[in-house]
C-alpha cells in the first residue's frame, strides 16, 4: 500500500512555470495553485491581465489533489435547512451554482482539451438506516418540485441495479452529478493558465504580505513581487498572514483508499450503475470507480487535522474495516492507494467568497469543494475584472469560530458527538 496520492501519483507532474525568482509587478496575484486558485488565473490571464500564481508547494498538492474524485451537484445541507439559514432566494441560487459549476467544469474540459475522464455519471445519496430514507423524501420533495427536477427517488429494490450491496434502504438521485480524474484535471488547468499568460511560481509560500499606496507586497522565499490585487485560495492550507482566514475556517482531515484494480466483472458486481455515492451518516463515506476501475472508499475515520503518514495509515485501517461492512467479497482485497487531504471547513458549512481583510477570496467548500472550486475562481476573477458578480454568497456574514485560531483542538470532541449522533440516530 502507497501513501500518496492516486491522483498525484497517476496523472503528469506540471512541468511548467516560472523557474526564477518570485519578482516583478503583476496586476493580480492568486494564492494557491488548486482548482480556485488556477481557474481565477486563466481567467484573469484570458482577459489580459499580469497574473502570478504563487502556490506553496506544487500545483494541485492540497484538497485539489487528496480528493475522492466526486463533482457532486446539490448542497451539503438538506434543501430546506439551506432555505431556513440563508433565504429561499440564496438557497436556491447556491443550489444552481453547484449545478453551474459542473458545466463550467466541462466547459473548461472542452476549450482545453483536457484528458480527465470527465463523465456525466449521477450522484447517489444512501440512506444508511431505514429511518434515514424519510429525511432523504422529504429533501427530495423540495428539491425536485422547486429547484431540481433532474432528481429521482429510488427504492431499497431499485438500488439492485445501482450498487452491489444490501447495506443500504432507498437513496436520492442527482442526476446531472459528475467525475473525472483529478489529478490530470489539475495538471490540464494548471496547463491552460500557463499557455494563456500567468506565471505559476511553485514552492513559493507566501511568509509576508505589506499593504502598499499601489496594492499589496508579497514576500516568500523565493522573493517579493508586487501585486495591485490579491486572490487568496487556500482554503484548508492556509497559512502566512491571513488569519483573518484561518479563524473561519477549520482544517479537517478526509481519509481515502483506494484498492487494486477490479476486473470487468468485479466492477460490475460492486457498482453497477457506475455512479458517484456517498452515504447518510453523520461521519459517513463515499465511494466511486476510478478510470481504471479501482475502488475509491473515503471518510472522516478519524476527526482530525493532520494529514501525514502515520495519521492516513491509521485512517485506511478503519477505512478498510468500513469498506468490508458495505462490501463484504472486499474484505481482503488489496489497497493499492491510501491518503489524506484537509478539507476547510465553515462553522455553518456553507462557503465563503468575497473580498475581506483587503483580499479577494474563495474558500470554505465545506467537503464540496471539488465541483465549487473551479467555479467560484472563475466567478471571482470576473468580480475582479469589473464584470457581472454572480457570487451565490456575496456579503454574507462570516463569523470568526469561538476559540479557534487556526489549530482545532476541538476535533475529537466533535467526532465523539457525531458518533454518538450516529448510533442513535
């Protein structure tokens, strides 16, 4: 078992970028070489702006490259609890920015000819527990009769053709739910922003940020270069001086697995409907094929906020474990792939974009991050260039998290609540 990345670890490694110092005036500078961050670059780039990506490590090394490969349309709430916290109007546009998001996805995977296996696959959400599939009806009613037609309730008996397992009671279908291969995703962006002007500086943290008459001073080891604005997309990876950012948004580990390869005829017993599925529970997983049909099995496992050897090892023990529950005949099938990303969390879950703290950012997906992202960059680089802002989220409050200031030591305990809300719930 390799602790890396599959996505990493099966797609091209960015060969291009800038190999000198971090110098010069650019007229944007975007923080973060993942889907946000690199999107927002072409963009800017497309448009004719001086552009520098200044990324930590390499291009697509966080949330955008430890992912489980979903590009799930609908939120993370239940409709109506998204009506109820934010307005019908903002809920239901949010909705339909999940929905934009995917097309801007394979929008961007036809203008540059990206090769990532995108796929127009559905998204299942499993009721783990009989009691589970009434909440699972009763969001479907609301969504299916005012925002998303394209949506279908399936049966304990209809999930036959869907999954090869009988842990699950009924499921709701998002019918225009995607995948792709993520790290080649990332590899193609990154690509695209380079071919059309911006300069991807890797290895380049951000250690200093001045605020000057003319914009900003950003200084990493590399060097210092001016920028007249900024874009910060770091989510989860955030570090430097931007705590403003790191007290909203909480680091939380995501654990992946991913097994050999199955045969034609394996694949086919274990995922029939070839779908993207994730399931009801409080710490729940979720699941797909792989372009070369491997099974890709995540989850919390363990609530924590560190992502290392030691820590994903432990995590794809449990997660194997999990794995055997749902699917039996994998009890002892080998695990090729095991890893861990962070996923940067909101204290209400929803996710954040605008202009703060005197950046402009996007960040907060909440664990929907891969479809999102993408969209949200090339929704704030339009708000930079003086377009149409079509931020599903703008000028809603963003409370700094009680007694969190970057480290969450309360994680354990938040997973020993939803543990316990999962064994009585």
């Amino acid at each position: 078992m390799q602790l890396k990345s599959y996505w990493h670890d099966t797609a091209p490694r960015f060969s291009g970028g800038a190999r000198g110092p971090v110098e010069g005036r650019y007229d944007v500078a975007v923080i973060g070489g993942g889907f946000t961050g690199l999107s927002a670059a072409r963009s800017l780039a497309k448009a004719g702006l001086s552009v520098a990506v200044l990324e930590e490590r390499h291009v697509g090394y966080g949330g955008s490259g430890r992912n489980g490969g979903h590009l799930n349309n609908g939120l993370a709430h239940s409709y109506p609890a998204a009506k109820e916290a934010l307005g019908a109007d903002r809920a239901k546009a949010l909705y339909r920015a999940f929905d934009d998001a995917i097309d801007t996805i394979e929008r961007i995977v036809a203008e540059e000819k990206i090769d990532c296996s995108f796929r127009r696959a559905g998204k299942l959400k499993l009721a783990s527990k009989p009691e589970h599939l009434s909440g699972i009806a009763k969001n479907f009613e609301a969504v299916h009769s005012e925002v998303d037609p394209e949506t279908a309730l399936l049966s304990k008996e209809d999930l036959r053709g869907e999954i090869g397992s009988d842990a699950f009671h009924g499921a709701m279908l998002f019918k225009k739910s995607a995948m792709m291969h993520m790290g080649r995703f990332v590899h193609g962006l990154a690509e695209a922003a380079d071919r059309h002007g911006a300069m991807i500086f890797e290895e380049a943290p951000v250690l200093d940020r001045t605020k000057t008459a003319s914009g900003h001073l950003l200084t990493t080891p590399r060097g210092t270069l001016a920028a007249e604005r900024v874009l910060l997309a770091t989510g989860a990876y955030t570090s430097g001086p931007f705590s403003y950012f790191r007290r909203r948004v909480i680091p939380v580990g995501s654990f992946i697995i991913a097994t050999r390869p199955l045969s034609p005829g394996e694949a086919e017993a274990v995922m029939p409907g070839n779908r993207t599925c994730v399931t009801s529970r409080n710490i729940g997983h979720y699941f797909r094929l792989s372009p070369d049909n491997r099974l890709i099995f995540g989850g919390r496992a363990r609530f924590s906020a560190v992502s290392d050897a030691t820590s994903d090892e432990k995590s794809g023990r449990i997660l194997r474990e999990n794995l055997a529950e749902i699917f039996p005949a994998f009890a002892d099938i080998d695990i090729d792939y095991c890893w861990g990303g962070l996923v940067g969390m909101t204290k209400d879950r929803f996710p954040r974009a605008g202009e703060a703290d005197g950046v402009y950012y996007a960040m907060g997906y909440s664990g929907h991050g891969a479809q999102l992202s993408t969209h949200l960059g090339t929704i704030m680089a339009d708000v930079i260039l003086g377009r149409d802002d079509r931020n599903p989220m703008k000028g809603v409050d963003w409370q700094a998290v009680p007694g969190h200031f970057g480290k969450p030591w309360f994680l354990p305990l938040v997973g020993l609540y939803y543990r316990a809300l999962d064994r009585i719930q």
